[in-house]
C-alpha cells in the first residue's frame, strides 16, 4: 500500500513529504528549546529548514533528471526517513550547509555524462565543494570525485583537470577577502578543522548507538543491493550509479575522521543512499518484498527518532 502511494511522483506525495519533515522537524526543535522564543530565533529555525529542504528536493532532481529513479517519490521518502534516524541533525547548521553545496556539486558531476557544457560543470562543482569546506572542512574529499567524473568522461582535455585548483583559487580569493574585511584568522581556522579522530566513542546514550547500528546495516544493505544489480542496469546509467556509490563512500570517510564527530556527520551519505534504497525499491520484485522493505525503514527510523527524544 505505501509502495502505491509513491510509485509515482505527483504533488500529492510532495506535499505529504514536506508536511512530514515539517511535523518531525517541529517535534524535535520544540523538545530541544532553550531560553526565550524570539523572532530571531524562528528565522534562523525557519532557514535551517528550508536549506534542508532544498536538499532533499536536489537529491529528488538528481534523481529524476538523470534516469537513476522511475519518475517515482522514494527518493525523497528515504531521504526524510534517514533523517528521522539522527534527529540532533536537524540542528546542525554547518552540516546541513556543507551537505546542500555538495549535493549542489552531485548535480552538476551527475549530469557530466551528457558532455554538454562538460568545462562549466566540472567547475562549478568544483566551486561548490570548496564553499562547502567552509562549513565542514573534510567535505574538501568530494574534490576525488570530480575527478573520477573527469576521468570517466572528458578525461582527454588537460584542461579538464586544471580546472578544480582554478575553483580552489577562486574560493581561496574570495575567503581571504571575507578574512580581511570581518577580521577572521583563516589560518587558525583551518589549523581548527583540519584535525582528525577516528575513534567511535561520542555516543552520550545506548540509542544513539542503537540508531547508528540499525542505520549501517541498512546503508550496507541498498550499498550491496546496488552495487549487485549495476550489471542489470543499462550502460548509460553505471558511470552515475558508481558515481553515487562513491559519493557514499567519501561520506563515510567524512564521518570516520572528522574531530567532532557525531551522527550528524551521516547525513553526507543520506541522498545517495536515498537514491540507492529507490533503486532497490524499483527492481523487479515481488511487490510484499517491497513493502517489507519500506515497513523496515520506515518502523526503525520512528524508533530511532521518539528513542532520542
């Protein structure tokens, strides 16, 4: 039944979505309010809901527009069920930041395959990535997958490969500009978030761990799923599912040696595994099989969200 609602992407189950993330996202901020309601506060509130649902809305277009999904709304069910397994994360400015200029840079590398315009894609991306460091410095490892899609692609022009150190400099000008003119230490900020720490000891309760022990095994599961049925994919679409199981990869990395670790770090694998679990979804399959798996996701990310509460 909840399969049939999704198969397809209409504005009803956009809107379903969107009311959703709002309820739980409301739910949350209320439970973890502190000190006095203020204008100011609602705004900044208002803002970081928004830019998180302008990511979910990217990894949807992604999606869609580069034939990885069917026309169908998993994409952004699973991306707002994810969410609901570390709802701290919907706090995290930074995160959600950095998160919305990567996916803003998987877009671009994504829709590289058609080899139109392949120059301003590359840096444009490229230019997203390192504003994204500005928010979480680690993010700097999606550079790597500009240049798996480079050579994937346009491998050939030199000039392709020039262009990621051109966006750097060009992002590079323009902090050191921010730096100068509000009197920010750049270098002690980078000497403050280029720290790493591999250890996974922060969790502050077992439900924490419980969330991120149920999450893993799930993320491992669509990872294996799709990595398995990439032979049964037409050619065209394996550079972008490599591509997105990549994109994952660099997010786990992310997660394992940023310094302030957390949950929240997570979220950099939420729209690829979203669009890997919509892949799943949409493989010919027994349609209990389907609804089996959707009932999975949906039950452990409510227990992972009220659990945290």
């Amino acid at each position: 039944m909840i399969t049939s609602v999704f198969k397809k992407s209409t504005p009803l189950n956009l809107i379903l979505v969107v009311i959703l993330m709002l309820v739980f996202f409301l739910l949350y901020q209320l439970q973890d309010l502190t000190g006095v309601i203020s204008p100011i506060s609602i705004c900044k509130k208002a803002r970081l809901f928004f830019v998180l649902l302008g990511s979910v809305f990217i990894a949807n277009f992604v999606a869609k527009k580069n034939g990885l999904s069917k026309d169908s709304g998993y994409t952004i069910l699973f991306y707002f069920l994810f969410l609901l397994f570390f709802p701290s994360a919907l706090n995290n400015l930074k995160i959600i930041a950095s998160n919305f200029f990567i996916l803003l840079a998987l877009r671009r590398l994504i829709s590289l395959q058609s080899l139109k315009a392949s120059k301003e894609k590359i840096f444009d991306a490229s230019l997203w990535i390192f504003v994204a460091t500005l928010f979480h410095f680690w993010s700097i490892l999606y550079i790597i997958l500009v240049f798996i899609s480079i050579l994937f692609h346009v491998s050939r022009d030199y000039k392709n490969w020039i262009l990621p150190f051109i966006a750097l400099f060009a992002v590079g000008i323009i902090s050191l500009f921010f730096s100068i003119t509000f009197h920010k230490n750049t270098f002690e900020f980078i000497n403050a978030n280029t720290t790493t720490n591999f250890e996974i000891d922060y969790f502050t309760n077992n439900y924490q761990n419980v969330a991120f022990s149920i999450f893993i095994t799930m993320a491992l599961f669509f990872v294996v799923s799709t990595a398995a049925s990439l032979s049964h994919k037409p050619m065209l679409l394996h550079s972008s599912f490599k591509k997105i199981i990549a994109t994952f990869f660099i997010g786990i990395i992310i997660f394992l040696i940023s310094s302030n670790k957390s949950n929240d770090l997570l979220l950099f694998t939420f729209a690829p595994l979203a669009m890997m679990a919509t892949s799943h979804i949409e493989n010919k399959q027994a349609q209990w099989k389907q609804e089996l798996v959707l009932f999975a996701v949906i039950a452990c990310s409510l227990f992972s969200f009220f659990s945290q509460l």
